[in-house]
C-alpha cells in the first residue's frame, strides 16, 4: 500500500510543481518582491504542512490575494527599499504563523465560518480586479501609479500612447496561449509553465531585453538564508497579518473542503491552524510570503492522483532543485509574460456568476458581495473584507430582531396559538412583544387566551424574563390572558428565579419531570 501510494505521489508533486513553481514567481511580483521570494515560498510551506497538515491535495505555499494582501503590508512598512522589503515580508509572515499557531491552541477553528460566502466571493472578485489593474503596467511596458483599482486603471488608461509595442505584443501572446490552454487542453498542458519558457525562449532568441522589454534579471541562486523578523515593524504590521492570518485560514479550510474524497480522513480545523502556522513561521524565517492552500495549485495535486500529504513534499523538492540549479533559466524570462500568468490567474477569482447566484438565492447576499467588490477596489483588501463582514453580522442581526412568529391555530373561540420561530433575546424582544399584541389585535375573533408556543426557545437572558410581566399587563387590559407551552427545563428554572414567574412556572417544571420521570424507562428499555 505504502508503495503504491508513494508511485502515485511522486508524479503528482512533480506535476504540481510544473503549476506551482512560476505562479509562485509571479505571486512575488504582486507583493512588489523579487521573483526569487515566490520560490523560498515553495519550500519549507509545502515541507512543514506535509507533516502537519491533515488535507491529503492541500498545497501550500502561497496564492494571488494572500500576495494583494502582503503588497498592502509591505508598502505600510517598507515602501521603496526593497531590503526593507524583506524584512517587513519576514516579519508579516512570522506574525501570520504566530496568529495561526495562537489560534489552533485555542481552538478557534470555527472562526472560518464567520467568512460568509457572499464576503468570501466578493473579496475574491474585488481581489482579482484590483490584481489585474496592478498589473496592466508590465503587460504594456509603461510606468503605473495609483494606490487603488480605479487609480491604477486610470493611470494606465493615460499613458496607453506611451505603451511599448513588443511587450504588448508579448503579452498579448502569452494571454492567448493561457487561456487556450485553460479552455481546451487544462490537464494536459501546465498553463503557467508553459507560458514562463515561451518567454523565456522568446526573449533568448529575439534578445527582447536589447529591444525595450523588461526581463526579470539575475535571480540568485542557493538555498535562502536565515532571517529574523524586526520587532520594529511588528506594531505596524500586526493588524495586516492578523488579516493575512484569516484569509490564508478560509481559503485553504474552502480548497481543503473543495477536493475531499470517499476515504479521506476528516479535516481538522484546529490541527490545520497548526499546519498553517508552522507554514507561515517556516516561511518568513527563510524569506518567503506568507503561506496559505491555493484553490488553483490543490485543484492540480488532486487531478494528478495526490494520495496523500507526500505529494506537497515532492513538490518542495523539486523547487529546491529548481532555486539550486535552475535560476539562471529565469534571468530572461520577460516580465510581460509573468503579468499575463498573473492576470489569467487572478481572473479565475472573478467569479460573477457565483456571485450572481447567491444572489438569486437572497438578493441581500448580492448587496454584500457587491459591496465587498466595490470596497476592495476602492479601499483596499481588508478594508473591503470588513465592510463584508460588517454588512453580514449587520443582516444577521436584522434578521434575529424580526423573529418569525407563526400562528399555528386560527381562533375559533377560546384561544390563539402562536410559535416564535427564533430565539428571543434583549435585542428583540420589545419587536416580539409588540408582534405578539399586534396578532391577538387582528385576529378574526378575539380570543380569550394567548397561548405561545416555546419549543424554539432553549433559553433566554434577564431581560426577556422580566419582559414577560408586561405582556401580561398588555394583554390583560384587553381582557385576555396569556399561557405559555413547550417551555424546556432550562427555561422553567430560570423562570422560577424570575420575580412575577415564580407562580406560574412551578407547575409546569412540576409537569416537565413528571413527563421526563415517565420516560425514563422507556429509554433504558
């Protein structure tokens, strides 16, 4: 068993790596950090989450909006000196990894959750338009300003006349040929390899550096060194990387999830924080990006046949080859070609028929996905993601204060039954309240009891308790009285602690144990 699955492994962390390897390159670029960045990042991640990680195709290293949101970090900290760079990328990575690892201790892999879909798409979209307006400057070879989506388009709509012709061309090129390849052929070719030594090829043989083209340049070669993070740095990049630290979490948790198979062992969310964390600690320290599973690289592990976690290890191998003997390959590989890997890529995000149906579902999800879109353009990555988050808790408490209150019998004389189909809470319970006079006011014929119906409500805090007298007084100065059904144990002794409820209750607790006394022995039988 060991051995087939070890033939099945192999194959697939080399094919992985033909993905992996320039996407990772060009991911750097993104952050504003020399391709040899996104190569470190294919390395230790990939090694350290192979022993600890429980996805069996989750490849980590790192991924189009995890480098948006890296560029946004660096720039706060290290905005032109590219040594500063490098310590501002391993000192954000390290902080991601130590947020990862805090939160695993705590077991906080629930957080994922908190990312609703509609956010989760719209980051995405916005993500992926703001990373194709970056890199309109290199695919047409012309100097781009502009710290937002609309800014940087704009500044590349002016200076189209100065445009360089060859690396338009190139380009042009190089766009084509990716998306044929994802159209028509997306298993049998590695787009993203095959596109990096078209350019490189290209760029040898024409001498296009001669001609006005930017070529990357010497990428050194060697193993990374060691680097420690500037405790300087931290308090300015602490709020990125706990930002960095949750979007690495839900999009690896989103492609985890994405590819299990029948047989697969169950994810664990907190030990995946772990693996996360030691990823992003392992990476900063040997001057990677912050890491994180990639939809695009983990959808390319499972096709090849990645039976467990052995293929991400290959994969690291082979990049190691790669940055010992195999640099000197990318010295003229055009920077051209590494923009149009990045737009396709980053074009994947854009997902607007996702977005469309959610949508169609509840058209409040499109309200916040749209808004997630248009905050990142305009306001940046975690900006936008928040204003995401914020509508979403904002929906769920509109939602929770207009509880659902459904009449289940229509008074034929004596009473009106009525179920709350929602907790009730502080927050809500002067909206219950008033429901509740506003059915026994419009009811056909008026009844002499108002029976509520508790079977959704587990429990409830001090203030609904003490509410409770009040609608008693409301509803007996309409010469109706008010019984409650359905009360669970829990309920019924806080009742009792309860000034006014005391009475009412005792019976009702009695009756409650007497039931549950009764079914005991049918349990044990």
């Amino acid at each position: 068993m060991g051995w087939a699955r070890l033939k099945a492994d192999i194959p697939a962390g080399v094919t992985t790596a033909a993905v992996v390897i320039p996407q990772a390159m060009a991911y750097a670029t993104i952050a504003g950090l020399p391709v040899q960045v996104g190569l470190y990042t294919s390395i230790v991640p990939l090694l350290v989450y192979a022993l600890v990680g429980t996805s069996r195709p989750l490849s980590v290293t790192t991924t189009s909006t995890i480098a948006a949101l890296t560029a946004v970090a660096v720039a706060s900290a290290a905005p032109e000196n590219t040594a500063d760079a490098m310590k501002a990328v391993t000192t954000v990575a390290v902080l991601t990894g130590a947020f990862l690892l805090a939160a695993g201790a705590f077991k906080l892999g629930f957080i994922a959750d908190f990312i609703s879909l509609p956010v989760l798409a719209g980051f995405k979209a916005g993500t992926g338009l703001l990373i194709i307006s970056g890199q309109l400057g290199k695919v047409l070879g012309i100097d781009q300003s502009g710290d937002n989506f609309f800014q940087k388009t704009w500044s590349a709509i002016t200076h189209l006349p100065d445009a360089q012709g060859r690396t338009v061309l190139l380009a042009a090129l190089t766009l084509a040929l990716l998306v044929a390849i994802k159209l028509w052929a997306p298993r049998a070719f590695p787009g993203a390899l095959v596109a990096v030594a078209l350019g490189i090829v290209l760029s040898s043989l024409l001498d296009l550096d001669e001609k006005g083209v930017a070529v990357v340049g010497p990428v050194p070669a060697g193993l990374p060194g060691l680097e420690l993070p500037d405790l300087g740095l931290v308090e300015v990049l602490l709020p990125a990387a706990a930002g960095i630290a949750l979007m690495s979490f839900v999009e690896a948790i989103a492609a985890a999830r994405a590819f299990v198979q029948p047989g697969d062992k169950a994810l664990n969310a907190d030990r995946e924080l772990f693996g996360l964390g030691a990823a992003n600690v392992g990476s900063g320290l040997t001057q990677g990006l912050p890491a994180g599973g990639g939809l695009s690289q983990t959808a390319v592990n499972d096709a090849a046949g990645a039976r467990t976690q052995l293929a991400g290890a290959v994969t690291a191998v082979v990049a190691l080859l790669t940055v010992l003997f195999l640099t000197g390959l990318f010295e003229e590989l055009p920077q051209a070609s590494l923009g149009a890997v990045v737009i396709v890529a980053a074009a994947g995000l854009v997902d607007v028929d996702a977005i469309r149906s959610l949508g169609r579902i509840r058209g409040s999800a499109l309200v916040i996905a749209s808004a997630t879109v248009f905050g990142v353009l305009l306001l940046g990555v975690l900006d936008g993601v928040l204003i995401g988050v914020v509508l979403s808790m904002l929906g769920l408490v509109w939602g929770l204060n207009r509880p659902e209150i459904m009449v289940l019998e229509q008074p034929q004389g004596d009473e009106l039954v009525a179920r709350i189909e929602a907790p009730v809470y502080f927050a809500n319970v002067g909206n219950v309240h008033a429901r509740l006079l506003e059915l026994v006011d419009s009811a056909p014929v008026k009844p002499r009891t108002l029976v509520v119906d508790l079977v959704a409500i587990p429990d409830a805090d001090v203030t609904t308790l003490l509410r409770v007298p009040a609608l008693e007084r409301d509803l007996s100065a309409r010469d109706i009285s008010l019984r409650f059904e359905n009360a669970g144990p829990r309920l019924l002794e806080l009742a009792q602690r309860t000034p006014g409820l005391a009475d009412r209750c005792e019976r009702e607790l009695l009756e409650h144990r007497q039931r549950e006394g009764e079914a005991e022995p049918e349990r044990r039988q």
